[in-house]
C-alpha cells in the first residue's frame, strides 16, 4: 500500500463489489442489509467501503471500520470470507 495514502482516501463504496460477487451469487448482494458483527450496524452493502488493495477485495464497516467481507479471487476459485458480517437480509422476488 502507498505509504501516502490513509485508509479514508482509498475507498470505493459497495456497490463496486456487484460485478465480483455476480459472478459468485444468483442475486445482486449490494441490495442485501448486512449487520456488522463488530458494532452491530445495519445498513446495505452498498454503503461497505470497499479497499481494492490488499489482494483481492476488503469491505469494512462505515461505522466501526471491522473488516466485514473479504473476497479474493483466485484464477478458478472465489474465496470469500463473511465473518464479519453477523448477518444479511437478501432481497428476493416473492416465493411462488
Ligand atoms: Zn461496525
């Protein structure tokens, strides 16, 4: 990491995380509500900031800064590591 830029500068929001985990889940996640298992926030992926320089991507909590999703992608696997995340609220169309 460049040793001149803080952590606030080096963000995207979560929405950039819809073309990697589409690859991965059937439905878009950034319009699922995650909950922090650090500080308890609720709110959408979408609004995860997401770090792009690790290897791989690393999307923290707004609040508390936790580490909630991490997912790497690999030249034929996806590891993806949610243990940060207590729990998501996935948007789906009505069951039948
Ligand atoms: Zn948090």
């Amino acid at each position: 990491m460049d040793a001149n830029l803080t952590r606030d500068d080096a963000y995207s929001d979560g929405n950039m995380l819809g073309g990697p985990l589409s690859e991965i889940f059937a439905v878009d996640l950034t319009g699922a509500v995650g909950r922090c298992a650090g500080c308890g926030l609720q709110g959408p992926v979408a609004q995860l900031r997401v770090y792009d320089r690790a290897p791989g991507l690393v999307a923290r909590c707004p609040r508390c800064e936790q580490v909630v999703l991490r997912l790497v992608r690999g030249k034929d696997t996806a590891w993806l590591d949610l243990h940060g995340a207590s729990a998501l609220t996935i948007p789906l169309a009505p069951a039948p």
